[in-house]
C-alpha cells in the first residue's frame, strides 16, 4: 500500500525506508521534507527520528511556517538547530 503522503508518487514503505538509509542525499532530503509537510505528527517518528531532523532540519526546502514549528519544537526538546 502506498504511504498517504505520497499520493502523487509510486513509492511503497519497503521503498521509503530504502531511500532513508541510502547514500543518495537529495533524495533522502526530498522524503524527509515530504514526511515532515504532509504526514501526520503521530507517524512521522515511524520513519525519522529526532536526531535525524535536527540534523538536517536546516538543509530541508520546507514552508516557512512548518520549518518554524519544528524549530521551535526541537529547541523545547533540548535540540540544537542551525536556522537560515
């Protein structure tokens, strides 16, 4: 079954999880920014752990707006995260 926040792309959880492990980073970003705009809080940590967004929460093309909460988020959570 295809993940509901990729409606648009041909991808399944087996392929998610491959590209999240991979060495190709534009496309690992690409998924985490998908992940992160359009699934739901409660699954985003079935797929990216917290270390793994404050990492690269800089280098992620997100809305102004969702970049924001997530670093206000982490900062409450006790991370450190490079703002542009």
């Amino acid at each position: 079954m295809k993940p509901y926040f990729l409606w648009d792309y041909d991808l399944s959880e087996q392929d998610i999880k491959k590209i999240l492990r991979g060495e190709n980073e534009t496309d690992k970003l690409w998924l985490m920014g998908r992940i992160l705009t359009h699934a739901h809080f409660r699954d985003i940590f079935k797929y990216l752990s917290i270390e793994e967004i404050s990492s690269n929460l800089a280098r992620l093309k997100l809305p102004p707006d969702i970049k924001k909460s997530w670093e206000y988020a982490l900062s409450v959570w006790g991370y450190h995260v490079e703002s542009h």
